[in-house]
C-alpha cells in the first residue's frame, strides 16, 4: 500500500481532479439545475482537489456576476447529490463517484490584494530606492 504523500497531490490525484473539473464545468454549461439563485449567475471552477482515495472532490468555484456568492455555494452543495448523478457517466472509469463539496474560491481576492500592495506608494519607493543602489 501507498504512503500517504506529504508533499502535495499526486498525479493520479491532479488527472482525476481536471477530469472532474471539465465534466463539472460541461453540466453546469448545459444549464442542467434547474435553481433559480443558479440559473442568472455564471459560475467558473478554477479547481478541483481530490481527496488521496478519490472519494472526495472538492470544486473550488467562483461566481461571476453576482454579490451573494454565499447563495450560490450553498446551493450548488445542496445540489451535489444531483451533480454527481449528472457527471457520473463522464466519469464512468471511477471505481467510486466522488462526493462533490463546493467551496469559493479566493484566490483571486488574493492576487487582487498582492497587485494592490504591489502598486502601494510604500512598495514603489522601496522599490525605486533599489534602483538608485544599482
């Protein structure tokens, strides 16, 4: 048996999770929940971490175009059963469907925050004070 790997995902691990994500992305595309908070947004998966024995799938999404992104995660996760059911024959190969989680995803907040620092009048004079030493 396998050593669990501290390290970071596997390969097997990152295939399985970007098949997830592409047949994710593809049913949410078709418009196939039939939720009113999800039918007026449009909702990006930027990632998806499987769990090491592949029984879990967390999708990390970001909403485009809406304010309550709280609404939307919760509903997508008390849509997941129905999800799995969608993506199952996509994912046929699987030995066992993955139960979905859904999360949002902050990354870009991050970036966002970083590039602001970035530009701060502080960071420019700091940086500019390294110029006049070279």
């Amino acid at each position: 048996m396998a050593q669990p790997n501290s390290h970071g995902p596997t390969q097997r691990q990152l295939r399985v999770g970007e098949q997830v994500r592409h047949s994710l992305s593809e049913m949410l595309q078709r418009g196939e929940l039939l939720d009113p908070v999800l039918e007026m947004a449009v909702i990006s998966i930027s990632e998806v971490r499987m769990s090491p024995d592949l029984k879990v799938a967390t999708a990390f999404v970001s909403p485009l175009g809406t304010k309550d992104t709280d609404a939307i995660i919760d509903a997508l996760n008390k849509h997941a059963k129905f999800i799995r059911g969608r993506v199952s024959h996509a994912l046929r190969q699987m030995k066992y469907m993955p139960e979905f989680r859904f999360k949002l995803d902050t990354s870009y907040d991050n970036f966002a925050k970083i590039n602001d620092l970035l530009r701060s009048p502080e960071v420019a004079r700091d940086l500019d004070g390294d110029k006049e030493n070279d």
